[in-house]
C-alpha cells in the first residue's frame, strides 16, 4: 500500500501578526457610530455589528505578507527596510479606514494591489506543492467564507477589498442582510436601471457608466419613488399634515417662525387608556403614561401637560423646564402600576389587566411631532388628528394567535393575544398598503426588466 506524505504550505507571516496601527483604527471604528445615512446598519440595527472600518483594516492586515525578513521562506527585507515598508502599508490602512473613503476607487485600488501582490508571493512560494494548481493560482485570489456572518460586516469588507465573499447564518433576518448587501448587488455591477424616472424628473443624458451596483441603487431609488406616490394616494388622507396657525402661535410663541407652514407629521403618540376605577370619575378613560417627557436636551426641554377641568382633561405641550413628575407621567413604579390623573387613586396590574381583557382599554393623543426646517416639532393634539386616525379600517388582520410564553411575551393578560393586536388600526392598514405595492412594484420591475433585455430566470 502506498503512502501518502503531507507537503507542508509555505506561509509568509501576515502583516496583522506583526504590528497594527491600532489607534487610527479605532478612531476611525468610533467616528462609524455616529454615521447614519449611508451605512448598512440603517438596513437593519442589528446587535453584534462589528464597524466597518475595522473589518476593513483587519482583512487587508490578514491578507498582507509582513515585509520582515524570514529565514525558513528566504523572503522579507532587513529591519529597517522593513519598518519603512510597513509605515507605507499603515498608510494605505489610514486611508482604508476613513468613512468618506469607502468607496474610493484610488484607494481601494492600492489596497487591492498589495493583497494581490503578497498572494502571488504566497503562490511563488508554493509553487511546486503537489496541489498548486488549485491551491496556488496567481490569477485567482482565495474566496471569503462567512457561515455566521450576522450584520455582514466583514463579509461586505471581503467583498469591497476583491475577493469573492459567501456568506450565511442560523437567523434568517441575517441571511436577508447579506443577501441585500453581499450576494444581489455584485450580480448588477455596472449595470444601467430599467425603472421610469419618477414623474418631473428629467434624464441625465451625460450618465451612461453606472459603476458598481449604482444602477441598481438607482432603480431602487425610482421604484421607492412610486410606491411612496402611490401609497400617498391611497392611504395619505390618513396622514393629514398640520398647518401652523396664528391659534397655535399664540400658545407657542416659539413656533411664531413657523406660521402658515404645512408640517410633515412624523410621529403621533398615544397613551394606553383605562376607565378610572375611582367611582367618582369612572366614565373618564385615564392615561396609562410612563412619561410625560418628549425632550429632555438642554434649552430645548418639551413636555406635555395635562389639563384638568370640568370633570375630565386635555393634553397640552409646553416648552421649557418640566414640572416635578413630569418624568414619571402617570406610572406609580415599575410594573403596570399607575394612579388615575383625575383622583391619584393608584391603578392595580390586576384592574389593568381585567379591562385590557375585557376589551375596553383604549388610546388618548398626547402629542404630535412634525418635521420642522431645522428638527423635530413637538405640538399639541388636536381633535382632526385623532379623528383622522380614528377612521382607518384595514381590510386584513392577522389573527394568528401570539405564544403563550409568560417569560418573553406579556402582552396576552392584556387581551392583545393575536398579532394583529399589537398594531393600530392605521398601522395596520399603511402595513396592508404597503404589502400590496411591494408586490405591484416586483411586477413592474419584472416587466421592466424584460423590455430591458434581462433574463426571466430568478436569482
């Protein structure tokens, strides 16, 4: 029988086994979590996201051979040639690392070369191992392989540094990021969109290279475009905005400005209401509000204050330094315990729970906030806004029931034991909506990329 004899691989020491410009790297790692627009965890906030700087750097360091010299391979340079070397090296991870170089091309290409470079070294090093024309081809750089990948963070760095990046893991709300960030957009490299424009816009003639996945950034850009139009024409009355009226300035002198703008509301917030268990004011629905607080920056503190008169309450929205208790709206401590805004009387878990069960706990607005030219605008309700809310009526819910585990899921002593308890009315007639125009906006793309010349095979 013959044997079969192990040919060791010759392996250069990496860059990243050496030495590492640490502090730039995480400079430029906690610089990332202040970025918003643009970043992939805006895709989805995902728990354990390594930053994107550092995935980058610590790829290039573990695919750069060290300049250092090493006997046993006979490669490298002397000391001091080496220390230069790597000074030129840390260079090209300073200018990895910075955000706004993401996604430069001069850059990325110099990252490029050397990992090119230190692997063609490895190949010549291993050129006579018996399996060097898989193992070592210098034409083809090693794939990157991520079975737990997460966020994708590393896998997208692998991607963006030339190799070629498979990814995968056990939660499918992973395997959805990755497929979005990593698997689809490399298929439309350098690829022109197929959409329409959207209505009014005017077509660059001068753009006829879209490089990277730009074109397909693109046509998600203009069919985002049409479901928001179309969304806006079939559920935007229940999104009215608000006008700022000389009646609202002259409780809000701050909002003065403002006057005869048209705001963008982007938040409504309710408070979960029960009937007083006080007999004295039991036909008037209390607030069940853990705060009262909307903004607690510095100068710019807003808080909502209850009304008190003719036997019920209004909510009213003030600015400036909150009254003592404003923190704590209505909650009496921690758990379902609260008083009643018209008595103090305390508001038992157990009262909460029988009224939530028997289906008579409701909602009450406290506040609205619109979009203002410089931030957010807290303003007071008002009856037209609840109404509007109040006239949504879905033509689906979900009645699959929710788990009836205790320790994860509270919700069912509530009487909110179905998924489609969870949402309001309104909710759950824009998630309808925009179900629906997901759908149409597939077939749109579909047609539109068969008039384009694209496959009908899937992806």
């Amino acid at each position: 029988m013959a044997s079969s004899k192990t040919v060791a691989v010759k392996s250069p020491r990496k860059l990243i086994e050496v030495a590492l410009p640490l502090d730039l790297i995480n400079a430029a790692s906690s610089k990332e979590k202040s970025i918003r627009h643009g970043h992939p965890s805006t895709l989805h906030l995902w728990w354990a996201r390594r930053p994107l700087a550092a995935a980058r750097a610590v790829l290039f360091a573990q695919l750069v051979n060290d300049p250092g010299y090493e006997r046993h391979l006979n490669r490298g340079v002397n000391k001091v040639e080496a220390a230069k070397e790597r000074e030129r090296l840390f260079k090209i991870i300073e200018d990895l690392v910075i955000w706004e170089n993401s996604n430069n091309e001069t850059i990325l290409a110099a990252a490029r070369a050397e990992i090119w470079k230190s692997w063609r070294e490895t190949c010549e090093l291993n050129r006579s191992h018996p399996d060097a024309t898989t193992l070592f081809n210098p034409e083809k750089l090693p794939a990157f392989h991520d079975p737990f990948a997460g966020g994708g963070a590393i896998p997208l760095e692998a991607e963006r540094l030339g190799l070629e990046s498979y990814s995968s893991d056990l939660n499918p709300v992973a395997v959805t990021i990755n497929k979005a960030m990593i698997e689809i957009p490399p298929r439309f490299a350098g690829l022109s969109p197929v959409g329409p424009l959207p209505e009014g816009e005017q077509q660059d003639l001068s753009q006829k290279y879209w490089p990277r996945a730009s074109g397909l950034a693109e046509d998600v850009r203009r069919y985002g475009s049409w479901m928001k139009k179309e969304a806006d024409k079939r559920i935007g009355h229940l999104y009215p905005t608000v006008q700022i009226t000389a009646e609202i300035v002259a409780n809000r002198p701050d909002l003065k400005p403002l006057i005869g703008q048209s705001l963008t509301v982007i938040a409504w917030l309710w408070a979960r209401t029960v009937k007083s268990p006080n007999p004295a004011y039991s036909q008037v629905e209390v607030p069940l509000a853990s705060t009262f607080i909307l903004s607690s920056k510095a100068g710019k503190e807003v808080y909502v204050q209850p009304i008190i008169e003719s036997g019920s309450y209004s909510f009213t929205v003030k600015v400036g330094k909150p009254p003592a208790g404003s923190s704590t709206g209505t909650k009496l401590s921690r758990g379902a315990n609260f008083k009643c805004l018209m008595s103090n009387s305390p508001i038992e878990p157990a009262y909460i729970k029988s009224e939530g069960v028997a289906k008579r706990m409701n909602s009450k607005l406290m506040a609205l906030v619109a979009e203002g030219p410089s931030g957010r605008v807290y303003l007071s309700p008002d009856a037209f806004q609840e109404g509007v809310a109040a006239q949504a009526a879905p033509a689906w819910k979900p009645e699959t029931s929710l788990p009836d585990d205790p320790r994860n899921f509270w919700t069912l002593s509530y009487g909110l034991t179905t998924f489609g308890d969870l949402f309001t009315p309104r909710q759950l007639t824009a998630l309808n909506t925009l179900s629906d125009l997901v759908g149409e906006a597939m077939e749109k793309c579909r047609r539109d990329g068969l008039a384009a010349g694209f496959s009908n095979s899937p992806i």
